[in-house]
C-alpha cells in the first residue's frame, strides 16, 4: 500500500468511527409504549417540575385490562413511576418530604408499594437511564405516601402538582381506584 492509499482507509475509517458513534445515542433509546407528559408548577416561589410516561390501564399490545396496584407494578418491589424512560423531578430550591430535606436539583422518581395499603416515594440520584435501571445506592431518600381511595377510577397513570391550601405543595400519584400523596414545603 502506498501513502495515500493508507491515508485513505484511515479516513474511512475514522469517517465510519464518527457515524457509529453519532448513532449510539439513537440506537441506544428504546421506542416509547406510552404518552408522556411534562407537568410544572410554581408552589412559593419555587417551581417543581416532572416528566414522565403515562401508561394506561388496558395492556398495548392486548388492549385487555391489566390489574395495575399488586399486578403490573408488584408490590414490594420497586417501580418506575410511569413507564418508559425514568421519571425526572426537578425542583429548582431546597424542599421538604415529611421531613426529608430534597436539595434544589434534578433526581429520578421511583416508587416502592409495601402492599395495597402503604408505599413509598424513592428520590434517586440517577438521573438518564431507561425506568427499569436501578441502582439503590443512588437513593437520596425513602418517604411514606399517603394512600387514598378516588371517587373514580384513572385508566391512565397520572401525578399531579398542586398547591396545598395549608401552605406548600401536594404531590400526587393517580391509578386505578388509588392515589398516592406527599406534601411538602419550600425551605425558606
């Protein structure tokens, strides 16, 4: 081989290094089964925001109704919170969590249901990964939930951000006949 020849095949070859590693983003990201949804809300000057899948109680593929608390999300075991990639949580000042300081920042949602009666919320460190990827070392904290019946049922899973006419803000997490709730306030 002469100069060029090699100069050549060093080119291609770093042409095809740049493509496949351009692609590796893309080819790494799983297709999305549900809908997904940023909700934000400003509760005392501080705004908290969530992105994450809204999957719905009939199955995809099936469209057959899935038992969601006990059956698609296990108890005892620790679950995405929606589906698909994991769910983010920002919130841009210092809050509180029965009791546990969350720092302003970026963190991924998971939840544990002990049972039908009891779950907690896991604020996780982690932050990009597919929902499934857990790593526990990761958690900045467990908080309990409070558990409540709804007046109807939620066919797709839905949280919510509302202000809380004590003072602070209510996270709230929606499915079935079921809603998980956690106050919280803004450290001032």
């Amino acid at each position: 081989m002469n100069t060029t020849q090699i100069t050549n095949q060093i080119k291609s070859t770093l042409a095809i290094a740049a493509m496949v590693a351009t692609a590796l983003p893309v080819m790494a990201q799983r297709p999305r089964v549900s809908p997904h949804e940023t909700i934000s809300a400003e509760i005392d000057g501080n705004r908290v925001t969530i992105v994450y899948g809204r999957p719905y109680t009939k199955a995809p593929k099936s469209a057959e109704m899935r038992k969601i608390w006990g059956g698609l999300v296990p108890f005892g075991k620790v679950w995405r919170t929606g589906a698909d990639e994991a769910t983010k949580f920002t919130t841009e000042k210092p809050i509180v969590m029965n009791g546990t300081k969350i720092p302003a920042g970026s963190y991924t949602l998971y939840t544990l249901p002990a049972d039908a009666d009891s779950a907690k919320l896991v604020v996780n460190k982690q932050l990009g990964q597919w929902g499934t990827v857990y790593d526990e070392k990761q958690d900045l904290a467990r908080i309990d939930l409070k558990k409540g019946t709804l007046g109807k049922p939620v066919t797709q899973f839905t949280m919510t951000i509302a202000k809380d006419p004590a003072g602070g803000g209510v996270l709230k997490l929606m499915w079935e006949e079921t809603e998980f709730s956690m106050p919280f306030t803004v450290e001032k």
